[in-house]
C-alpha cells in the first residue's frame, strides 16, 4: 500500500487522481487543496464577476467525486515546504506529512511587478474565486478601475468590470492588446473592440506608482511615461508564473519551473509535478518551458498519476493554445501566432495572411520548413481544429499552403474530389472522415482524435458553463 500526496486541487491533480485509481484501487490519496473549494472551472471566474454565471455553476468536481476515488482532501491547506530526502511535505498549518509518492501540482501564481504602493487596499490580483470576491465586495465604492495587463486574465478583467457598469482603462507595456498570442492587425481588430466597448487603452507604458489618498485607498496611477490616470481601484493582471517557491531547497531541480522528464517526474525519485509549476516539452521549440494551459495540465496530470501507480506514460509535450472572447471580440491562437509578417523571414518563418477588414475576420498561419507552426484565427475560427491538428502532426503542408489561408473550405482546398458528400466541420464523425481520407497513415490517429482531446480538458454549454464528465453533479 503506498501513501499518494498531491499538492494541489485542480486539473492536474484531478487528472492525476482519476490515473491513479485506474491503477490501484486501494492505497490512500491524500490531497493537499489550498484554497476551501473544490475543483472549480478557473476561466468562469470573470463570467461570474460579469453576472453571466452564477457561483453555484462554478465546481466542475464536486464532493462526489472525491468520495467515489476514495482520495482524502485537505481543505484551506497548501504545500509550504519538501524534504525530498525524508519524503516529507510541510503544510501551512505547520503540520509535517509523509509520502510514498508525491504530485506538485502547485499551479501558478500570479506575477506582480516592482510598483510603489502596491500593497494595500483596493490593489487585487485576480485568478482565484477568492480574488473574485474581494473584487465583487469592493465594486460598489468604485467608479473606474485601471487594469494592468491587456493578456488573457487582464481583458476577461476589464470585460467582466465594464459589464459591471464600471469604468475601465488598460495598461499595457508592450504595444499590441494580447501581446503573446496577437500580431499587430490582429491587435487593431481588438483594439477597435475595445473602443466600441467604451473601454480606455494604453499601450507602450507601464504603471510605475499608485498614488493613495489620505485613507489609504488609491487615487491613481502613475506611468513610466509621466501621465496619471485617476481611478478607485487596480487590477494587476499582468501574468502569471509558476509556483516554485514550495520547492526552494528541497533538492528538486527548478529552473523558471519545475524540471521534469517525459514520465513527468522531477529530478528526484518518486516525486513528480504537473500543470502550470512545471517545465515541459514544447513541440515547437524543441525544448522545455513553462506553458501554462488547462489541456496540457490535464495531460501532464493524468500521465504523472499513472506512472506514480506503476504505469509507463510518456509525455510527448505540448504547444500553447488559447481561445479567448470579450466584447464580441473572438480568436483562437496556438503555437507563434504572435510573429510579425515583416520579421518572419529573419527567423526562417513563412507568414500567410487572409484579411477581410470589413468583416474583421483574419486568418494566419505561421510556416516553418513546410509545417505550421501557428495560427490566428479571428471571427471566423471554424479551421482551428484542422490547424491544430496539423500542428500536432507536423505534417507538410507544402503542396497546399497558400490554400490554408483561402475562403475555400479545407477539403475543397486540399481534397477536391467531384462527387463527394460535402464535409460538415461542425460533426466529428465528419472531421475524422477527412482526416482519414486526407492524411497519411502515419499522422491519422493523431488527427482524428484530436478533437476528443480537447473536449475531455473543458467543454462549455451554452449558457458559458464548464462541463467536465459526467459527474459534473452532486450524488
């Protein structure tokens, strides 16, 4: 009978759970949840805030899950420190913990930049139900909130707080909205969404104070570029990174994150990590990286959880992929989508663009040697499992690359056979009829099953609510 811990109460650690059980049925589980929920939905946060979803939709594991794997939770207690020797994790309730086998699945956290008076009153992170909290209380004695950061939590923030009847700026550093997924135009079409929406931007700066007045609660913002925005409250929403700060000398290898190996295990024996603490395979580079996204945490977690049991998973890695709307706004983006067509050719990358600019829909694809290597896809993003697809395969796409790009349909493009039942994307039983028709035998399993991939991490109804399995639900 072995003794599994792990630090850490969302995806990945479920995941994990789930491939443990698999595998043995019968040693304890004892998990290590630092926040008093369970696992919840993390992206509903900002639909909650917004009034689109109420709190009660937010948990997509419930208590029942727990009870029917048999695994012990720990609520409000988190991973403070590791004796990888002793095999021994120190809680935050002061409380040391044995182990036979360890899960660090501690996440991410948020990052915060070196601003005068950050610390204080009406100053908030936000990537946890508690942080959504604090925000939600502290609204009403608000009329203008400056979010800093124009990423993915910064504009869900300014979404959600607009749609509060709340006035919102942006401040963004880099000089493009959603700087790390978005080229120039694509950031254009955002930045005109913003403006419809009433939402204030400003791009290029960086918020290096925040003036407080005589209570204490801010008054404003002061820029690297001297200009002062008035407001009530901050959002600083500017990334995140991963939580190595348990890990500090306690023999674990760690780099930006957490060093693993292809069975997801770390440097020492019997302890592994998953999700946004680790550094992984990225497909794309070629080498390890923080890559902190939901359907890679699932999989590095299941593949973590069933090693620790005995299993021999390998992890074959993972590109970034996002899918993110606010204010009617709509793109996905996955690996260098973020490339500029005039910079492509200095880094051996082909860029090919179709701009519709009265539709504002855009479409991109990022080559290398043959073989996409990214995309964007705005308004119309009905192609983004196709892409993805391609990516995962690293197929050659020489013979019709410019046609990716095409108002033609995908199979009209690359398979045009007269007399052939049209392909329907919107049914999977018709996307793995193309790729078995379209792809060599050796990329076809990886293609078609791609799609199940994705609805196994996070599905969401039409009401915007996550649904994770079958036991989304109290029993």
């Amino acid at each position: 009978m072995n003794r599994y811990v792990i630090a850490g109460n969302s995806v990945a650690a479920v995941s994990a759970v789930e491939a443990i059980r698999k595998r043995d049925k019968e040693s304890e589980i004892i998990i290590l949840s630092p926040e008093k929920y369970t696992a919840y939905c993390r992206p509903l946060i900002t639909y909650i805030l917004a009034g689109d979803v109420s709190e009660d939709r937010l948990p997509y594991k419930r208590e029942a899950f727990y009870r029917q794997n048999n695994a012990k939770v720990l609520y409000g207690v988190g991973m403070e420190g590791l004796d990888a020797k002793e095999r021994r994790v120190y809680l935050t309730n002061g409380e040391p913990l044995s182990f036979d086998k360890l899960l660090i699945a501690i996440g991410g956290v948020p990052a915060v930049p070196p601003i005068e008076n950050v610390e204080g009153e009406g100053v908030f992170t936000f990537t946890t139900v508690e942080d959504m909290k604090k925000i939600e209380s502290y609204l009403p004695h608000v009329n203008k909130v400056v979010v800093i950061g124009a990423g993915m939590i910064g504009m869900k923030a300014a979404e959600a707080i607009a749609k509060r009847k709340k006035r919102v700026v942006v401040v963004e550093l880099l000089d493009k909205i959603l700087p790390l997924v978005l080229d120039k135009t694509a950031s254009s079409i955002a930045e005109r969404t913003l403006e419809k929406a009433g939402v204030s931007y400003v791009l290029g700066d960086s918020v290096v104070a925040i003036e407080r007045d005589k209570k204490g609660k801010p008054a404003g913002v002061v820029l690297k570029s001297g200009r002062r925005i008035v407001c009530d409250a901050v959002v600083v929403a500017v990334g995140v990174r991963p939580n190595i700060g348990p890990i500090k000398d306690s023999g674990v290898k760690v780099n930006r994150g957490i060093l693993v190996d292809d069975r997801m295990e770390t440097t020492q024996e019997g302890i592994f990590a998953a999700g946004d603490v680790v550094e992984a395979y990225d497909i794309i580079l070629g080498a390890n990286r923080p890559n902190l996204i939901w359907p890679l945490a699932y999989r590095q977690g299941f593949i973590a959880g069933s090693n620790m049991a005995g299993g021999r998973r390998r992890y074959v890695g993972g590109f970034p992929l996002n899918s993110i709307g606010f204010f009617g706004f709509q793109v996905i983006s996955a690996g260098l989508s973020a490339v500029e067509p005039e910079d492509a050719e200095k880094e051996d990358l082909e860029v090919l663009v179709n701009y519709d600019k009265d539709k504002e829909v855009y479409k991109k694809v990022v080559l290398g040697n043959n073989r996409l290597l990214g995309y964007i896809l705005i308004g119309d993003v009905r192609r983004a499992g196709l892409y993805t697809g391609l990516i995962w395969s690293k197929m050659d796409v020489s013979s019709f690359k410019k046609e990716l790009v095409s108002e033609l349909s995908l199979p009209e493009a690359v398979y045009p056979l007269e007399g052939k039942e049209a392909i329907d994307f919107s049914a999977r039983k018709s996307i793995r009829r193309f790729g078995w028709a379209v792809f060599p035998k050796s990329y076809r399993k990886l293609f078609t099953s791609f799609p199940s991939r994705i609805e196994e991490i996070c599905a969401f109804d039409e009401e915007g609510v996550c649904i994770y399995g079958d036991d989304n639900r109290e029993s």
